[in-house]
C-alpha cells in the first residue's frame, strides 16, 4: 500500500517554507510515497480545520502553521505527528528542528579565528529559533570573556531586510564598537549588510556579517553573504525517519522525541572568501527566467485577480492535473465539502469529498495512483467556517524535477490567493448585507421609538397648553371677576334703595333728605362702577395685547442705539426717583432689521417690572446694556432690587405670575416671553445674582427671519 504523509504549512512557495516544501516531497517520493499539503495561507498560527485529516497516515507541521489545538487533534487520532522548526510540546508529536546553538558557535568560531573580539547580533526576539541563537551568542561571549570578547545585542522589529536594517542603525548610532555582526536570519543579516555600508564602513573590511538559513538572497550573486545552511533534506529525512518508525512499529509508540541538525557554516565575501571561490548556486537560465516571470504573475495578479481568475488558473493546470475540486468547508450539520466545481465529473468522487477526504487519484481517464503524486488543499480561511476549499490532485509523472515542483507551487499560490480574494469579497458581500439588515432593524426601532416619543411630546405639549390655559382663565376670572362683582353690587344697592323709596312716592311721604340720600348712593355707586369697569377693560387690553404676537406693530430697518436711548429717556421722565442707566456698546449707524414697537415693548416691561417689583419701597438703580456679537443683539436688564426667589425664576414668564397679587395683573413679563420668542424670534431668560436683584438676558438676531 502506497503511504501518504500530509503536511501543513503556511505556503508551499518562498524563502524556507517553500524549501521546506520541496525537499519534503523530494524525500517523500524517494520512499515510494506521496504527499498531501494543506496551504493555510495563515500567518498568525490559527489554521485548527480538521479538513483531510483523515487522508494522511502520518502529519508534519512547518513551523507552527497549525494551531496548538489541531496538534493535539492529530495526536488523539492515533496518527503520527512531527513539527519541522518548532516544538509544540505535546506527548506524541516529535519535533526536528537546527541545532541553533551548533550553528551559532560555528560561526563565531571562524569569526574568532579570523580575530574579531568585539561582537554584535541582531533578531527577532518573539521566535523561538531566534531566541536560541541569541542564547548560543550569549553563551560564546561568556566563555571567551575572558579572553576579551565583547557584545552587544539589539532587538529587530520582524524578520525582514527592515528590520535588520533598523536594528543595525540603532548599533551604529552610539558610534561603531564592533567589528563582526551576526544575524538571526539571512533577511535581518542583509538588510544589517546595507546599513554597515551606508555608514561609510566596508564589508568585510570593517564589519564582517553572518546570517542564518543560506537562503537564495544569501546565494545570489552580488550578495555575497556568509551563511549557516539548514540542509533541508537532512531535516525532512529526519521526521520522515521518525514517522516511519511510528507507521512500522507497534500501535502507540512514542513519538515523542526531539531531533537536531546541526547547520553547516557557508563562508563568503560578507567574511572575507572572495567571490569567485564561495560556495553559490548556478541557476539555470530557464528556471531563472520563468522566475522572473512567476514573480511578475504574482504581482498583477495581487492587484488586478478577480472571480474569473480561478477557472482560468485551473484550466491552465488542466493538463497537469489528476482532479481539482472547489467547494464550501462546512462544519454544520456535520463535516463535509459541498462541491462548487470538479473537474473532471466523476460521480464517484462525491461521496469521498462529502466525508472529508480528498481522493489521492481517480482511475477513469488518469494513470493509477503512483508514488510521487501530490495533492495539494488550499482553505481560504484559517479558522472560519463556510468559507471555501479547493483540492487539487498533482501526478507523479508531471514533476519531473525541483523546477517542476517551484512552477506548480507558484501557480497554485496564485489559485490560492484568488480564492482568498474570492473569499474575502463574498465575506465583505455577507457583512455588508448583514449589517445592512441590522441598520434596518434598528433604524425601524428608531423610528418607532421617534414615533413614540413624538406622540409623547405631543401629549406634554397638549397637556401644558390645558394647564396654560387653565392658569390662563384662572387669571382671567379673578382679574375679571373682581370689579364685575362689585359693579353688581352697586347695582344692586341702587336697585334696592329705588324699590324701598317707591312705596314712600306713591304715599306722598317722600322727604328731600331721602331723596339727597338716594343721590349720593347713586353717585357713589356709579364712581365705583366706573372705576371698576375701566380696571376690567384694562385687564383685557392686557389680556389682549399677551395673547397677540402681533402687537409689535410693523417691520422695520432702524438704528438700534438711539431708539435704545430714546426709551431709557423716557422711562427716567416716569420714574424720576430711581436711577436707570444705560450701557450701548453699539455704533450710532449699528441697523436692525426686525419690528421697533415689539422692542420698546420689552424695554419698558423689563424696565418697569424692575422699578415697580424689585425696587419697590426703596431707591435704587436699574442698568441696560446693549452690544451686538456674531449677528446678535445681547440685551441685559440688572437691578439691585429685592431679587427673584430661586424657586420663582422658572415662573417669572408664566401668565398671571406676580408678587403683587390684586396690585398687578402678571402680564408684563408673559407679554415678554411672548413677543422675544415669537415676533422678534430671539430668547430670553433669567438669572438670580448670588448677591441680589434680578438680571434678565435678551438675545435678539440682528435680522430677524421670516416667520415659518
């Protein structure tokens, strides 16, 4: 039976990963087996589906590409697991990984030969490679301290070129105390290689610098760096080693073991070997070329893919393809792949797909399954469930070689990412119209809830117009009442006297004091109806004139400071006893555009409501200041008067409210309200000074707007 090895990684192209990858397969057909990878396409070590799991007999993880959760999934399932790069530290999973602290010291022992004392390192501390290898780097310049070694360590922000770059600035900023530089990998130590020279140093006359992983950018002619390289095949002979015996061996043995391999030091320029005696890699001008060219692909496909892009990428694999499926990752009701699209259409494939596992061949119209097939799974999301999955089936007989292999990866990055496009747009799609749903929702509470409250604002406001209203005829009645009850009574007192002295007439026995008593009754009577009457037509005038917003007479332009003095003037002729001054910080010229007879109106109610209410029974002073601001005219009346009672101030506007009750209407101040906020559309509101006397603001626009 041929075996299967399944592998998870983030991508199957790229610096170490993507060699990882390769020389995994390279060593999986070698032992007549065939391989299945699942490219998460996750960064952060999240993917935890449980997609084809069940189509390997043993499982390898490429760093932690797999969640700590699936890890343990693998185990549980009784099959064998093997970290490369990492150590998840489960019972059961075995790890291969480079032996960093071997690495290290090889390095900083041809560094030391060479006669370097003082050292510096740079990476990035969050990776546990990193970590040893800075620990390793420690360790060499504690043993040789003695000997002079010294060090200094700066931390890198990622991995990339950058970040070697920046950490190396950070070096160099206190002045250059070290004369070799090794990096936690070969990106950082590149990256370190260009700062060195943009300071005016020479590498490796000045600074001579090592990296880590002998990468393609390490290899590249013109790099020329020193590298520690991984060998990936060793690595992945290992954990196919450890998995083979847990395959051959009894049903649960341990594979719980951990591997090193030690790294084999590359000398180049970046340490002094010139050019032409360095180890590097001859490319082939093909694979080159067709490189440059995948790259090119990748970059318009990032920026132009779009929905069509993946059938068209699959018809272009057709010919190179045993199957390929697209289809929804479901987890509910239960685990399974709902097929969008295979190719070619085999009814036999359906019920395999449906219970998670991927067919590794298809007999009808392919060659037999073989050792050295691939299948490769690409989920478009790490951790979400509904999303989409595709599965393609590779034959043996179509890599022929490792450029075979890097073509297909590529290619099949490029489906991955476009299904990842795809994804993420119907994601947005389903968001979109989820949230959309939800604003309808919620704007239709809303509008319930306006509706309700609108309803409610009616109700107050037709509940305080029944209260006015109720205040207001109450006001009325007792204004009007008074002097109409005593004009009866008058009345009635005439009456009686006339029916008692009739008797007396008709006798004969009428006396001329009756008759003079009867006189001055009726005289006496008619002066208090008459005085009575006039204060009832005088209560209506009033009553008139508040519920009236027409009372201000018409619209005019006017210039605002002399009618201002014109009222105070006449206003200290009727009140000569008290001191009303007036403050105008307005130019002569300063033009209202609103009605002048509503503004003498408010003047003189607000005047005299100060010398009648708070100054009476005493001498003292009111003041109007007058000034205009961004459009407004700003009115204030201050007096020293006998104050507003804190619990009054919100009443002094109300209808009938006086404290004066018999000796004045309560009108003024309500005429006030009515004609500031209604004609000259302005506000108006009052204030009790902590130290006495009242103070009534007035803002009023210096163009008053039309009524709606």
């Amino acid at each position: 039976m041929i075996r299967t090895i399944g592998v998870i990684a983030e991508f199957v192209t790229g610096v170490y990963l993507g060699e990882v990858v390769s020389a995994l397969y390279r060593q999986v057909a070698k032992r007549g087996a065939r391989l299945i990878a699942i490219r998460t396409g996750d960064v952060h070590g999240h993917y935890s589906q449980s997609l084809g799991l069940d189509c390997a007999d043993a499982w390898i993880v490429v760093l932690n590409s797999a969640s700590h959760e699936l890890a343990a999934q693998i185990v549980e399932s009784g099959k064998p697991g093997c970290a490369i790069g990492y150590n998840f530290h489960l019972p059961g999973f075995a790890s291969v990984r480079s032996d960093n602290r071997a690495g290290v010291n090889a390095a900083m022992q041809r560094l030391w030969a060479l006669g370097h004392r003082r050292f510096a390192f740079v990476g990035y501390p969050l990776e546990s490679d990193i970590v040893e290898r800075e620990a390793a780097f420690r360790d060499f310049i504690r043993d040789h301290a003695d000997q002079g070694a010294e060090a200094r360590i700066v931390a890198c922000g990622d991995y990339s070129y950058l970040g070697g770059f920046n950490a190396t600035g950070q070096l160099l900023a206190g002045g250059r105390d070290f004369t070799a530089l090794l990096a936690g990998n070969d990106q950082n130590a590149l990256g370190a290689q260009a700062r060195v020279r943009e300071a005016g140093l020479r590498v490796p006359e000045d600074v001579m610098v090592v990296g880590y992983d002998n990468s393609p950018m390490a290899r590249a002619p013109g790099a020329g760096l020193a590298s520690l390289d991984q060998d990936y095949d060793a690595q992945t002979n290992a954990a196919l080693d450890i998995l083979w015996r847990a395959l051959d061996g009894p049903a649960g043995a341990p594979t719980q073991i951990e591997v090193r391999v030690p790294p084999r030091f590359v000398p180049r320029a970046s340490v002094g070997v010139p050019e032409n005696e360095s180890e590097r890699a001859t490319i082939p001008r093909d694979i080159a070329l067709s490189s440059i060219a995948a790259s090119d692909e990748m970059n318009r496909f990032m920026h132009a893919a779009n929905q069509q892009h993946v059938p068209a990428l699959l018809a272009r694999l057709a010919s190179r393809l045993r199957y390929a499926i697209v289809g929804d990752w479901l987890k509910e009701p239960e685990p399974q792949v709902r097929p969008r699209f295979v190719m070619p259409t085999h009814a036999k494939l359906l019920p395999t797909v449906s219970e998670r596992r991927f067919p590794l061949g298809l007999g009808t119209g392919f060659d037999e399954p073989m050792a050295g097939d691939l299948t490769v799974v690409l989920p478009s999301d790490a951790v979400a469930t509904g999303r989409s999955a595709i599965a393609v089936g590779v034959p043996a007989r179509v890599i022929a070689d490792d450029f075979d292999l890097l073509l297909l990866a590529h290619e099949l990055e490029l489906i991955a990412f476009g299904i990842e496009r795809m994804t993420l747009h119907h994601g947005l799609e389903r968001e979109v119209t989820a949230r959309t749903e939800e604003l309808r929702r919620v704007n239709g509470e809303l509008a319930r809830a306006l509706d309700s409250l609108g309803a409610a604002q009616e109700e107050l406001v037709r509940a305080e117009k029944h209260a006015a209203l109720g205040t207001l005829v109450a006001g009325v009645a007792h204004e009007i009442n008074t002097p109409l009850g005593n004009c009866v009574m008058s009345v009635s007192s005439i009456t009686e006297r006339a029916r008692a002295l009739r008797p007396t007439l008709e006798q004969g026995a009428l006396k001329r004091s009756m008759l003079e008593d009867l006189f001055e009754t009726i005289e006496g009577a008619g002066e208090l109806i008459e005085r009575n009457l006039q204060h009832a037509v005088a209560r209506l005038a009033d009553f008139r004139k508040l519920a009236s917003h027409e009372s201000g007479g018409q619209r005019s332009r006017f210039a605002l400071a002399p009618l201002v003095r014109e009222v105070l003037e006449v206003l200290r002729q009727r009140y000569p006893e008290q001191e009303i001054g007036g403050t105008l910080q307005v130019d002569d010229a300063l033009q209202m555009d609103s009605y002048p007879l509503a503004l003498v109106q408010v003047l003189t109610e607000l005047v005299e409501n100060a010398v009648l209410h708070g100054l009476r029974d005493r001498i003292g002073w009111v003041r109007v200041s007058v000034r205009a601001e961004a459009g407004e005219v700003l009115i204030t009346v201050l007096d020293n008067g006998r104050g507003v009672p804190a619990e009054d101030v919100s009443k002094v506007f109300d209808p009938f409210f006086t404290s004066r009750m018999g000796q004045y209407s309560g009108l003024g101040l309500s005429m006030v309200f009515n004609l500031v906020t209604g004609q000259l559309r302005g506000r108006v509101w009052c204030v009790a000074p902590p130290d006495g006397g009242a103070r009534f603001m007035v803002h009023l626009p210096l163009e008053t707007p039309p009524a709606n």
